[in-house]
C-alpha cells in the first residue's frame, strides 16, 4: 500500500505560479497511490498569492477519478465574492471509505502571534488486512502554544479510537442508521505538514507513549533509515519560503504498524509548492 502526503499551497509553486495542472502531474509522477493526503486546499478563498478563487476540491477529485474524495475545511469565512471561502486539508482514497470525521483542533488563545484555525480529516479505509485509519493534519505555524495542544488533541484522538476499537458501541436495534455500528480501529497512519522540526520537543511528545493498551504514534522515517537524517521536505527550490532547508512534513504510523513500514521517501524533484512530497508504503 502506498500513500502520498503533501502540502501544496494550494497550488502555488516555487515560481509563485498557482498552476493545479502541475500539481496534479507532480502527484501522477509519484506512482500509485492508494491515498492522496493534501494540505492548503482551497476553495472560493480570494486573496491567496496567485490564485483565483478557483475551487480547488472539485479539481482535484476530478482529475483523480475513481478515488473518494474527503475534504475537511479549517478555515470557513464568508467568500469575498459570495458563498463560502474554504481552505483545509483532502484526502483522497483509492480504498473503500468507512466512517470519516472531521476534527477542529484546539487554538488556546495566544496574542503574541498571527494565527489561523487548524483541523484533522480522518477516515477509515478498507485494507486486505481490514479497516485502518487514515489522517492528514497541518498544524499551526507561529504560536508554539496552539501546536502543543494540536499535538496533545493527535493524541487524545488516537486514545479515542483505541478505546472505540478494544469496546464498540453496540448499534441500535430497530433505530435510526446513525446509530448503526461502524468500525474505527486503533491502527492508524498520520500524515502531514506539522511545522516542526526532528527532534524538537513537538515532535518528540507526539511520539509519547500515551497510554496502556493504546499504540503510540511512531516516525516512519528512522523506522526503514535508522540512523539517517530526515532529509528536507521544504527550502529546497528558490521559493519566498523558507530560509534553509529542514524537514516538517511527516507520516507516522501506530506503533502495531510499525513492523509493516517498508519505505519513506521525500520526492525532491517538484517545485510545484514550497513544500516537497512525501510517500509511505506499507506491507500488505
């Protein structure tokens, strides 16, 4: 199984050019995929460098037909021409799609810094293996304090789904399908652009242990390269953005998965955003 995330500023490349054609053909020239996690997707959201309002969520699910589509906003504000201005995370999946959830992480109050509301789509995919979460997230960039609590909310979740997984609700005879019965396991895979460095004190508490019986999140990277660095997954083609290169951009894996981590590369070549590509693939 192979799983694409990337942070595509909203189709914004290094050259400042919002070009959604090359974004596409940027994740084509991945190979296949079975999940396509995006970060910075827009939709109706005028004033974004370079862009049109141009409604980003239908443009890349029909480019990639036959995959479902999950979209979840963070930010949702009235659009300057109408309508809805959206801009959020996509996911979208080759695999059969269960239950999703759209989670609105935490933003505790910080005036010390500009900010923006951050989110986490989920959904449970179908495997040969059975049902597995998927995540894609973006946390916040400037207050240190919002992307505590954000990582703090990661793993409330993945506590959360373990509790669901080791005790399902029943459904409910005779009653309403919502209370029908769907499968939210505690094997997951987390991807996305969490604006911090390895190594540092974020990315180190994601990886926490959390609690008895609840798999823990664990970097997929020193999994299959142990010892290696992570190599930089932005600064590394001319864009405003950043100053050097470093790493931001993630997948980790529930540590049951850990075992089923097979590779991790950051595809370097694109300039088709400010940040690069990142694939997973797991054994089956």
């Amino acid at each position: 199984m192979r799983a694409l995330s990337w942070n595509i500023q909203w189709g914004r490349g290094a050259d400042g050019v919002v070009d959604l054609e090359r974004t596409v053909a940027a994740i084509r020239d991945a190979g296949p995929l079975d999940v396509i996690c995006l970060q910075e997707v827009a939709r109706n959201f005028d004033g974004l460098p370079g862009g049109a309002g141009e409604d980003e969520v239908a443009f890349l699910a029909a480019a990639f037909e036959g995959y479902a589509p999950v979209f979840g906003a963070a930010v949702d504000v009235p659009g300057r021409r109408g309508g809805r201005a959206l801009f959020g995370n996509l996911l979208l999946s080759r695999l059969p799609v269960g239950q999703v959830f759209r989670h609105m992480l935490p933003a505790p109050a910080d005036d010390s810094v500009p900010s923006m509301q951050r989110a986490c789509v989920e959904a449970v995919v179908g495997t040969e293996r059975g049902p597995l979460r998927f995540m894609t997230t973006h946390l916040e960039y400037y207050s240190q304090r919002q992307r505590r609590a954000q990582i703090a909310a990661l793993r409330a979740l993945q506590a959360e789904a373990a509790g669901h997984a080791a005790a399902p609700a029943p459904a409910k005879n005779g009653g309403s399908a919502c209370f029908a019965a769907w499968p939210r396991p505690a094997s997951a895979i987390l991807c996305g652009d969490f604006n911090c460095e390895p190594g540092s004190e974020e990315h180190a508490s994601l990886q926490a242990a959390i609690a008895k019986g609840v798999p823990a999140w664990c970097d997929a990277w020193p999994l299959c390269r142990p010892g290696l660095p992570h190599p930089p997954s932005v600064g590394l083609h001319g864009a405003d953005w950043p100053d050097h290169a470093f790493c931001c951009d993630f997948f980790f894996v529930s540590a049951d998965l850990a075992a089923r981590v097979r590779a991790v590369e950051v595809l370097a070549g694109t300039a088709a955003s400010d940040h690069q590509p990142v694939v997973l693939e797991l054994a089956d």
